[in-house]
C-alpha cells in the first residue's frame, strides 16, 4: 500500500501523525485474525515533490516499477493494490488524472473536494473525508448564537469554496444574516502580496467583527502567516479545518488580536493510537527516516563536536508524548481517522475478493492467484461495513450520513505556543433549536477583550419600533422608525408593526395594547350631573313660571301679545329642557334617534311660538291705526297658524331624515387616547344641518320682525324682550358651530347639551323675567289703573 505525503520547506510535524496512523492501521488489520488470513499488508512511503514535472515520478515507481515503463510491471511479489494521497487537494487531482486510467484505487484523506467527485474523471477515486453538507448551517447556527448578523466572507477561487460560499449565502439568507464584504484569494495571481495587503485593509476597515474563512490549506497558508505578522484588531475568524495552524511564528509574544474558532469533523478516538505513538522510537523504526528526522529536530541528538547524529546522545526514554500539543498533538486528528478507515476499507475489500476468488476458482488453481488492483476497485464500489469505531462506511454520497462537528477554539499562550480546545459540538441530527452546544466560558476572545464581540451592520430596533431598510444598503443596515398611530412593536427588530383592535389602544410606548374604557357623557360623571342638574332646574324654574301665569291668567301683563301663545312657548320651553337629558349616558338607538329629532321640534315650537308673538304685536299695532286693513288678521287669529305650520315643515324634514339615513350609535377609538368613544352618529349630515338651518332661519325671522317692532307704542309691549331674546339664541347657536365641531367625544355632548340649555333659558329669561318681576315684586303695574296711574305721573 503506498501513500503519497507532501513535504514543504518547513518540516510540518503534524503530517507525520498521518504517517504513523497508517503504521498504526497495519498492525492493527494484520493481528486481527478475522481479516485477510494468510496475507500480510505492507506499505511504502513517497515523498511527493509538488512541482508538476517531478509530480508523477513516484506514481509511475508505483505503477510500474524503477524502470518506468509505461503499461509493464516487473514486480509482482510485492506489487501495491492501492494508493493514499494527501492532505492536499491538488496532488490529489493531479495524480489522480494518472491513476485513473488504470482503475487503479486511490484513496483521498484529506478535505472533501467537489472537483474530485467526478466519477468520469476520477473513476477509482474514493474521499474517505465526509462530505461538508451542513458546514453552512454549522455556521449560520454559531452566528445566531452569538447574535452576529453582519460577517465578511474568504474564500478560496476553486469549485469546492464555490460551493461552500452558495450555500453560505443561501444559509444566511433564511436567517436575515448578511455579508458585509466577499473576498477571494488565488495563489496563481501575480501579485499576490498586494492583494493580500488589499485584504487585509478591507477586513479591518469593515465594521463586520465576524470573519469566515473556508478554502484549502494551500492556498491560504501564506495568508495565515501574513495575518499572524499583521494585527487583524479584534475579528472573530470562524474556519474549517482546513486550516494548519502549525505554521506560525514562534515569539509572536503578544498573542493572537483575532479570535479563531474552528470546526472540524467530530470523530470518536480510537483505541490504543497514543499508547502506539508513544512506544514509537527510531530504534524500533530504524528504516523511518522521517522518524529520524523528527527525532533529531525534537530531541537535540545530534554531537556537538562532529555534528554527528546518535542516538546515544538522545534520553533512553524520550517518547514523542514529550512534544509540545503545538508540535505534535497525541490525539488523533481528522486526516489520520480518515487513513485508518481507508485502511480498513481496502482490507475488507481484500477478504471479500479472496473469499469470491475461494469459491469461484478451481482448488488447483488458487497458488496462481494474484491481486489486482483493478478488480479490487470493483469490490470497493459496493462495500459498505463498520470500522473498529463503529463508524459506517459508504462511497454512495447519497447514502452518507452528515458529519458532526467539533468547535474548536485557540488558545494563545506566550512564544507562540497555542492549545486547541473543543469548546461546543454541532450535531445535525439534533432536534432543531438543540443542534449547537457550547460553552461560552471558555472561549478565549482577542486580548483586551473580556466580553463577546459584537457584529451587526445596525443595532437592534427595541419593542415600540420597526426595521426600516436603508436604500441601497443590505438587509441588515436598517433604521429604527417609531410606530405609528395606534400600532404596536412588542419584540427586537420586527419588520412591521401590528395595529391594535379597535376596541384597544397602544400604549405610549407602543409595546402592548390594552383594552379601551368606553367613554360617554355619563350621568354620573361630574359634567354630566351638571347639566342634568341644570336642565332639571331650568324645567321646575319654567313649570314655576308656567304656573304663576295660569295663578294671574287675567292679569293684563298675561293677557298682552296672546296669553295662548306664551302658555305654548313655556311648555315647549319645558320639553326643550327636557330633550337635553335624552344626550345624557350611553347611547343606543331609541336615545340616538329622540336627541335630533325632539330637539329640532320642540325648539321649532318654541322659535315659531316667538315669531307668532312678534307678528301679533306688529298686527296689534297696525289693527289700532285707522283705515288698516289688518284688524281681521289679528282678530282671525292668523298668527296661530304659524306654529302648526312651522312645525309641520320642521316634522317632515325630520321625517324624511329618519327615513333616508337615520341617526345610529356609532364609536370613536381616535379621537381619545386609551378610550373608545361611544357617541350617537349624525347618519345624514345634510338632513342634519338642513334641520338645524330651517331652525335658524326661524329664529333669523324671529329676531328681524322683533328688531323692527321693538320701538312700537303699546301698552305691555314686549317686542324690545323679543328682540334680545333672539339676539341670545342666535347667539349661542352661532358659537355652537366652530366649537361643536372642534370639540370630541364628551366635550362634543356637553357642548351640544349646554347650547339647548343656554337657548332656552335665553328665551325663558329675556320673555319672561320681566313679566315674572312685575307679577311678583310690583303687581300694582299689573292692572289699568296702575298704568295710567304712571302715565300720568310721566305727563
């Protein structure tokens, strides 16, 4: 068995693990008594030098022998039936171009690579690595955690960081995370430095805190070098592992100023691997001459006079366990568990081809049977066991179960010297919300930093306000707007705010609704009481009124301008005073219809009674002067007429309004904060204001005849008192217009209310306060012989 390792200028230790896994897995598979009996497997070691000329030097020894012969091979006691390659990618690609034209088997152990899933290609290629199907959501999970929402992105410009970073975007896309910067790296650019110190300005200008690198090993590794030499101030660098941290400076005393945070392939530890690399030791290894050369750089063996090395100068009991974690880390890493299962797949496809070679080949033919590469491959494609660790292993992709994660994180100590400690684990197959577990504890953030490092392009909108997105900027830079109105936001940054019900209102900061107290002009409220009180005492003081008139009917002072008519004008002075308690406590249909229509009649009788009593002083007047024709007018009666007629056309325009668009009870949740306003809506504003107009030129009509009739001689002459009392009503009507329709809810009632009240007791107090002041404190004016008395004392 034959596996390719990459060897640099820098002697990279932790490939060496790889080496020793490989050893680890051949004794293993050789003790074990149930697998390839009678066969021992063995292994050589190439080192692969990566330029493209020399790249299939050791790939054609393996094929073909020293001689170097295409399509013929001279060793077949001890010919390879398989072949590993790795960490890297590209060597694996390009060896594999080779090997695949033979179906001779090759086993990839490093990352998985898109690229080299292609079975048309590569048709005997297997990545033993699992397939980074949810490395995508690995992250997103671990951004959310932390609440980090704005991230700049690195990758490498090859198909399989392609892929990673579509996945990516379309990961963070269902969680409202965003990219705040993309950048690529090749190292086949020419000037790769510059764009190097152009990403580096990029990164630490962004006020992304968050930075996620994904790419191969090779491409990035100068890049690693370059950040460990320039401070990257205080970014969080969330990896896969890909990354080699083996390669870094050794006296960078101050630490890391960025954060790294690593996943990588959760697997179980196999049992006995450190106790075997702990026994490991040249002596046992003498043909190892990359043991020795471990040795040699790790335990100072060499003479210092003849610069000689022995292993005599080295302790006795120096064991690769004395190596620094940084250097050499005991633990199985995730290349070498792949090498252990590749070796286990290659020999249970071995024992499965000898048993098939046992039953089908004649007993005297099986000293003749040798292994071929190219039928092993055929029994490779279908294989599917359980390793030693209980891990299943299947080449259908389909089939492959999604690897777990490990979450890593570096801790930095001084001469460079780090320790990488799993802090969390995502598992997929965890119910959803449960997949991420870590242990924030023990992080290690940047130096100088104590707290988790905040990354977001805005910072959250609280409960009362809304996200409103900036133009031209990504979804996550927005702005935080207030709620409108009687809307609420009861949560961090909600898109849209949510309008509360009409029966609740918002509260002031607009985080909860609650539920609105009706508000109407209740009798029991203080202003309501008012002028319930009031309206109570205007009717017994215009009853008190009413009755004295009928104790002196036949006084002069009642009889003057038509006793009947200010009995009418009281009474309906009484039911004006008593339609304003129908606009008291809540309001329902029977109260909503009666407030409009009683108003506007009763106060129709009372405005058509006055202009009855101006007409008949004024025919009064001109039935005395000789040769008028107006006597029959007066004596007819004719101004009695104008009540039932005015009234008449007041009913039927009631009636057509009650017809057309009645009044209804209606609500209010605007107009009063924290209140739903229950009012009696108008229905037909016209009909409304054509009540209250034909009401006002009554009273214009009223107030115009009295005004010319106020200086007319006459005995009793109440035109003057006519004329004032119209004056008030018109009056008080007019300031009732702008107030009313600036006023809302109860304010609205009260006014409407005080306005009926105001009218009224302007008629009640201008008509007849005079009459009840003469009828009470100076009755000798109420009679003849008093009036003469005092005309003849004026002459």
């Amino acid at each position: 068995m034959d596996s390719t390792e990459k060897a640099a200028v820098i002697f990279l230790f932790k490939n060496y693990q790889c080496v020793l896994a490989l050893a680890f897995a051949i004794e293993e598979i050789n003790k074990n008594p149930h697998l390839l009996h009678n066969l021992t497997l063995g292994f050589d070691i190439y080192d692969d030098e990566f330029r493209t000329w020399k790249m299939f030097k050791n790939p054609f020894v393996c094929l073909f022998g020293n001689y170097k012969i295409p399509n013929y091979s001279c060793i077949r006691d001890s010919r390879s039936i398989a072949v590993l390659t790795g960490p890297s990618e590209i060597t694996s690609y390009q060896i594999g171009t080779l090997l695949g034209l033979y179906k001779f088997p090759q086993f990839t152990f490093g990352p998985f690579d898109h690229a080299l899933s292609d079975h048309v290609k590569f048709p005997a290629l297997y990545q033993m690595a699992p397939k980074d199907t949810s490395i995508a959501t690995a992250m997103v999970t671990l951004l959310l955690h932390f609440n980090w929402s704005w991230v700049g992105a690195l990758t490498t410009e090859n198909e399989h960081s392609t892929w990673f970073l579509d996945e990516l975007k379309e990961e963070m896309a269902k969680n409202r995370v965003c990219l705040a910067y993309e950048l690529m790296i090749s190292t086949q650019e020419v000037a790769y430095v510059f764009k190097l110190m152009a990403i580096h300005k990029e990164i630490n200008l962004s006020s992304a805190s968050v930075l996620i690198i994904y790419g191969d090993n090779d491409s990035l590794i100068l890049f690693m070098v370059f950040i460990e030499q320039i401070f990257i101030h205080g970014k969080v660098c969330i990896m896969s592992s890909q990354w080699d941290f083996t390669v870094k400076t050794k006296y960078f005393m101050l630490g890391s100023l960025h954060v790294p945070l690593i996943f990588t392939h959760h697997h179980v530890d196999v049992f006995g691997f450190t106790d075997f690399v702990k026994a490991v030791k040249p002596s046992k290894y003498p043909e190892d001459i990359f043991l020795a050369r471990l040795w040699f750089l790790s335990f100072n063996c060499s003479d210092s006079e003849s610069d000689c090395v022995t292993w005599d100068n080295c302790a006795h009991d120096a064991s690769l366990a004395w190596l620094p974690v940084h250097i050499f880390d005991m633990t199985m890493s995730g290349d070498s568990y792949n090498i252990y299962n590749s070796l286990y797949a290659v020999a249970q496809a071995l024992h499965e081809m000898l048993l098939h070679q046992t039953e089908v080949q004649p007993m005297g033919d099986r000293k003749e049977t040798w292994l071929s590469p190219e039928h092993l491959h055929s029994f490779l494609k279908n294989i599917q066991f359980y390793s030693p660790t209980r891990d299943q292993v299947i080449w259908d992709e389909k089939r492959k179960l999604e690897p777990e994660y490990d979450i890593l994180n570096i801790w930095n100590f001084p001469e460079g010297l780090e320790l990488a400690v799993r802090i969390g684990k995502f598992s997929p197959y965890a119910p959803h919300g449960s997949q991420l577990s870590l242990s924030e504890d023990m992080v290690e953030w940047a130096i100088g930093t104590t707290e988790t490092p905040h990354s977001v392009c805005s910072e959250s909108c609280h409960p009362g306000f809304r996200k409103s997105s900036q133009e031209g900027q990504a979804a996550c830079c927005f702005d935080c707007t207030p709620c409108p109105g009687n809307e609420i936001a009861n949560g961090t940054d909600m898109e849209q705010c949510v309008k509360c019900p009409d029966h609740q209102y918002a509260n002031t900061k607009k985080t909860q609704c609650f539920l609105r107290a009706a508000s109407f002009l209740a009798f029991e409220d203080p202003m309501g009481m008012a002028l319930a009180c009031m309206a109570l005492c205007f009717t017994l003081l215009t009853t008190a009124v009413l009755g004295m008139f009928l104790k002196h009917q036949d006084t002069p002072i009642v009889k003057a301008n038509n006793q009947a008519l200010s009995y009418i004008l009281l009474i309906s002075l009484i039911f004006c005073f008593l339609c304003s308690l129908l606009f008291l406590g809540r309001p329902n249909t029977i109260t909503c219809i009666l407030q409009q229509t009683a108003f506007g009649i009763v106060f129709t009788v009372a405005v058509s009674t006055v202009l009855a009593k101006t007409v008949t002083v004024v025919l009064a007047f001109k039935a005395t002067s000789p040769g008028r024709r107006m006597r029959w007018l007066l004596v007819s009666g004719a101004p009695n007429f104008i009540i039932p007629i005015c009234t008449l056309i007041q009913v039927t325009l009631c009636g057509l309004w009650l017809g057309i668009s009645p009044p209804f009870v209606d609500t209010d949740a605007y107009s009063e904060h924290g209140h739903i306003i229950i009012l009696c809506n108008k229905g037909s504003l016209i009909a409304f204001y054509c009540v209250l107009g034909y009401l006002g030129s009554l009273a214009l009509a009223s107030f115009t005849v009295a005004f010319l009739a106020r200086n007319l001689p006459d005995t009793f002459n109440e035109a003057k008192f006519l004329t004032f009392s119209m004056l008030v009503f018109c009056s008080v009507w007019l300031t009732f217009l702008p107030v009313y329709h600036s006023a809302k809810g109860k304010v609205m009632v009260a006014v409407e209310v005080f306005s009926i009240l105001a009218s009224g007791a302007g008629l009640l107090g201008c008509i007849f306060a005079p009459k009840f002041y003469i009828i009470l404190l100076m009755p000798n004016r109420n009679s003849l012989h008093g009036f003469r008395e005092k005309r003849t004392n004026r002459h």
